[in-house]
C-alpha cells in the first residue's frame, strides 16, 4: 500500500499519510512567555514541538508548549537570558 505526500515546503510544512510536520524560525523575547504562530493547524493539541536557539554558542532554554491547534508557547521565564534570540523549530502531530 502507498502513503500519500503532501509537500507544502514552500509554506513550511509536510504531510505524509495522517500525520503532519511542520517547522520554523522564529523571534522570542528575552524573558517570558510569547505565542508562535504555526503555518498550519493541526488535529489536536496533542502534538509535539522541538526547539533550538538558532544562534551558535547560546545556551538558551526553552518551554515548548501546545496552547491551540494552530500555535504554542515559548517560555523563557527561567532561563536567565536577557536577549531575544532566534529559535529554530519543528512541531509534529496529527493532520486535521
């Protein structure tokens, strides 16, 4: 049996049979919470986000967490950093 592949890469985002990837680069400020918008919605809440800051030599932390179906939460409220940096991300779940 064959899966099928929806290639959006162009818009950030990949589907392979139910279930979609999608990533990004995004700003997040110095401290605190900020809402990321994703490309596309999922299903559900119940998918799963990875992150890293983009810039080399940066040991910044980061809460990734499922807020809506179309975005998450950055969180460096204990992270100690006091400059907004890039984050690098990919978040994967269910297609709706």
């Amino acid at each position: 049996s064959s899966v099928d592949i929806d290639d959006q890469s162009i818009s950030s985002y990949l589907d392979i049979g139910n279930t979609r990837i999608q990533w990004g680069l995004v700003n997040v400020p110095s401290e605190g919470q900020e809402i990321i918008n994703l490309p596309v919605a999922f299903a559900n809440t119940n998918y799963v986000i990875i992150g890293t800051a983009a810039e080399t030599n940066e040991g910044y932390a980061y809460a990734l967490i499922p807020s809506t179906t179309t975005s998450f939460i950055a969180d460096r409220s204990n992270d100690g950093g006091n400059v907004a940096t890039d984050m690098s991300f990919v978040a994967i779940g269910i297609k709706p």
